[in-house]
C-alpha cells in the first residue's frame, strides 16, 4: 500500500507534467500548430486522468484515517505545495482559453475583411449611377 507522502509526491509530480503541458500547450496555440496541438491534448488528457486517479486515491484511502488525527507537518506542506501548483495550472488554463479566444477573434476579423474585400471586387452601378452590389446581367439571356 502507498504511503500518504509517496501518493502526494506523485500527486505533485502529475501537476508538475501537467504545467508543463500547459505551457507548451500555450506555445503550440500561438505558432497554430493544429496536428502537434492534437497530439499534446491526447497528452494532457492522459495526465489529467492520472491526476484524478491519484486524487481519488487520497481521498478513499486517507481522508477517513486523516479524520482522527492530525496529518504529520510533511504531509501538510505536501499537501499546500501541490494546491499552489494546481493554482498555476489553473491560471495558465485561463491564459490559454484567452489566447484561443483571441485566435478566434482574428480568425473572425479576417473573414469578415476578406468578405468586404470580395463584395467591394463585386459592386457594380445600376442606370442612374448608384452602387448596386447585386448580380450584373440578370436579365441577359445567351
């Protein structure tokens, strides 16, 4: 059976991996590198599962028999590190669903000029001169 520092360290481990991934993840955002961004998502999933096994782990086999006593100094720090280093995955979660958003943003911005551009190349003037951007030559038969 592990012991209680053995699980937290792992435990701390996988947030480690996991901030790791983040960061490349953010990395990976910003050069679009889709496939390679596909691939760390499988990796980060992956890990995420680790993380929540190890969690219910410590919740099944150590909540109950941390009831009754007070948990030794060593776990406790354990403990606090790994919640700051799952703070810092979250924060960088939260840069990264920004920079995706941000992405999207300019993706929608350049779609939208692409599409001006292309009913400017498309406008024609009807008999008294006005700008007409509907189809030329409607009624010409051939």
């Amino acid at each position: 059976m592990q012991s209680l520092q053995s699980a937290l360290e792992q435990q701390i481990s996988q947030l480690e991996s996991l901030a790791a991934l983040l960061d490349k993840e953010l990395h990976l955002i910003s050069t679009r590198n889709a496939e390679d961004l596909m691939n760390l998502l499988q990796q980060k999933e992956q890990t995420l599962d680790a993380i929540q096994d190890t969690d219910a782990f410590l919740n099944k086999h150590y909540q109950v028999q941390m009831s009754d006593t007070q948990p030794p100094a060593e776990a406790e720090a354990l403990v606090a590190r790994a919640r700051k280093i799952l703070e810092q995955c979250q924060y960088q979660t939260q840069i990264n669903q920004r920079a995706v958003e941000q992405g999207q943003l300019r993706l929608t911005h350049l779609r939208n000029l692409m599409l001006e551009v292309r009913a400017k190349e498309s406008l024609t003037y009807d008999k008294s001169g006005k700008p007409n951007s509907g189809r030329s030559g409607s009624g010409v038969q051939a």
